[in-house]
C-alpha cells in the first residue's frame, strides 16, 4: 500500500506540474513573442504546445484531484490523516473550484484570476512542506 500511495503523491506532483506549466508557457508566449517568432518552426512548435496545455489545462487540474483522492484514501486507511496533507488537498480542491468559477461564470475583472494565481504559489508551498 506503501507503493500505491508514493506512485499517487508522485502523481499529484506530475499533474500539478502539468497544470501550473500553463501559466509558464502563455508568460513566456506573451512576454518573449518577437523573439520566438525569430525561429519560425520552433514558434510552430511552441505555439503548439501552448494550444496543448491551455486547451487540457482543466484535465490536469481534475486529473490532480481525482489523484488527491486516490492518495487521501490510500495514506488514511494505512497511517491515518495528515495535517499537511489534508491542507495541501483542501487548497488544491479550492483551487479547481475557483478554477470552474472563472470558466463557467465569467466574473467581472481579474481579481478571481489572481487568487488563482496566488493559490498556486501556497499550494506549491503546502505540498512542499508535506512531502518535507
């Protein structure tokens, strides 16, 4: 069981990765266009890629919960609860459901935006600090 529940956290960490490289890739695309445009297969590329991850950016948000849940149920049924654990996983639930928030209900102004935002770098701190 000891296995199921470090491949699930290995997981966690995967997806969650996935899902903050969105953010990365469109900074980048914005901020450094002129000189990627310089290379224009690589720009191809890139642009593709950024397609990709804006495009299952959601998958890997719900693929990372769906990961949490496995990992809480195989931690709590063989060591018991985690006060870390169980901080990191509720942020990241908030984290989607603010997430589903901005998708379908289209709020007025960024603010909802960066507290999603800000939420990535806590959560990025509270998984730290459960893996120790």
């Amino acid at each position: 069981m000891e296995d199921l529940y470090e491949l699930l956290g290995s997981l966690i960490i995967v997806f969650y990765g996935l899902t903050v490289a969105n953010f990365f890739l469109k900074f980048v695309l914005r901020h450094f266009r002129k000189q990627l445009q310089r290379f224009p297969r690589f720009f191809r590329f890139y642009t593709s890629l950024v397609k990709f991850f804006v495009r299952y950016h959601r998958y890997f948000g719900f693929a990372t919960v769906l990961f949490i849940i496995g990992h809480f149920w195989s931690v709590s049924t063989t060591r018991g609860l985690s006060t870390t654990g169980f901080i990191a996983a509720g942020l990241m639930i908030f984290q989607v459901l603010l997430g589903i928030f901005g998708k379908y209900f289209h709020p007025k102004g960024k603010a909802w935006l960066w507290i999603h935002r800000v939420i990535t770098i806590i959560l990025a701190i509270a998984i730290a600090i459960h893996v120790e």
